[in-house]
C-alpha cells in the first residue's frame, strides 16, 4: 500500500500564520503536523505528498523526515480540489491500494491501522455540528451509503467524513465531474467506487482537526497520546 497526504492548501483560515509557513508544517507541540501524520502512518510501500503553496519548505521537511524512505513529492500545478490533487498521483503510485489523507488533520495511529485493513473505506468521526462537514450515511451492514455535504437542519450528533481514504488503485481510472464550486472533488470519487461494491466506514476513535487558529493553539495542550 502507498499513502498520499493532500499538503497543497494555502491555509487562509490560519493566517497570519501561514503567510510564510504552509499549514501542514505549523507545530503542534513541537512536531509540524505533517510530521504527526507522517509518523501514525502504518506501513507503507511509498509516501507521496501533494504540494504546491510554498512546496519548497515541505520539500525540505521531506528530505530530513525519518518516517519514510522512500517518498516523492508531487507539485499540483494548478489547486483545482482534492479529487485533482488524487489524480495528479496518478503515475507516482506503485501498489494497488492506496490510502489517502489531509495533511492538516491529526487522526490516530490505531484508526488509520484499521482503515487500511480494508480494501476500499473511509474514516467517520462524530461532530456536534454537522452542518460544517460531510455527513456519512451508512447501510445497515455499515457500509457507505452516501455523503451529504454540509447539510442544514441535520440533528447532532452525525458522522463526518474525516478525510481519510483507502481507494484500490482504480481510483485513478475514474473521470471526476467538475463540482458546482469548479473543483473537482475526492468525495465523488468515493460515491463511484462505493456504487461498485461495499465501501468500508471506519469509525475513528481520535480526530484532532486544525483549521482554525483557535483549533490550532487549543492543540497546543490537547492529548495527542493517541496520534504519536
């Protein structure tokens, strides 16, 4: 199985503070978070991470990380989603599995042990206000049923779509639809290959997202015991 971590964002909502350093190399206790997310990985035959804002500096940390040897660096062009950041990895993935993940989102060793035991999945967590994420539905064996995007009037708590994936290599032979915001988006990749057989909830026990600056400095003293 290979990894790709989606490093590419600008970061706006943690500005000032990513106008100089890219959101996944901020520190959390003293780690960037890509190094948190790097080192909980299991396994993996090849690390490649999605750049582009200032894709020199997480280069740089790539170069020096001792988590994985064998990594590459992929530079999207052009940001135009999630889903085209999945498919610029298309000619650097080796295995026929691929897990795929945020990279500005802490999410638990054990949790992401357990997503990739499954041949296509993706990780649920609870949320108080599912209005601000994509809501999971399941079937009644707990497979995907489909994913709502930030739906109002939706009563708490609901499962969200944390942003981890495992996609079997065919991922990569889909044809992404253009989304009404002129982005193309990883969900919709999910929604066809869970059209063709089970795919996989996995309920994740520890989510620690950061895309605020007030979720960025309550990190600094959350117990991150779970994501090391």
């Amino acid at each position: 199985m290979d990894a790709i971590i989606l490093a590419a964002g600008k970061g706006t909502r943690l500005r000032p503070h990513t106008e100089t350093v890219p959101k996944p190399l901020l520190p959390v206790q003293g780690r960037p978070i890509l190094d948190w997310i790097v080192g909980a990985l299991p396994p993996v035959d090849r690390l490649v991470v999605v750049v582009n804002y200032l894709a020199e500096q997480i280069e740089a940390y790539l170069a020096q990380q001792p988590h994985a040897r064998n990594w590459v660096a992929v530079r999207q062009t052009e940001p135009r989603g999630t889903g085209d950041a999945l498919m610029s990895c298309r000619s650097a993935i080796t295995g026929d599995k691929v897990m795929v993940l945020n990279g500005d989102d802490l999410i638990g060793r054990a949790d992401l042990a357990k997503l990739a035991a499954v041949p296509m999945g993706i990780l649920a967590h609870p949320v108080d206000a599912p209005e601000n994420f994509g809501v999971i539905f399941r079937n009644e064996d707990g497979t995907l049923k489909r994913i709502v995007e930030k739906q109002k009037g939706l009563p708490a708590p609901q499962l969200a779509n944390v942003g981890g994936y495992v996609f079997p290599r065919r991922v990569f032979d889909l044809t992404l639809p253009l989304s009404p915001r002129g982005e193309y988006e990883i969900t919709d990749a999910v929604s066809q290959l869970a059209a063709t057989g089970p795919f996989h909830v996995v309920a994740a026990d520890y989510w620690l997202p950061i895309g605020t600056v007030d979720q960025w400095n309550a990190a600094q003293t959350a117990d991150v015991s779970k994501a090391k």
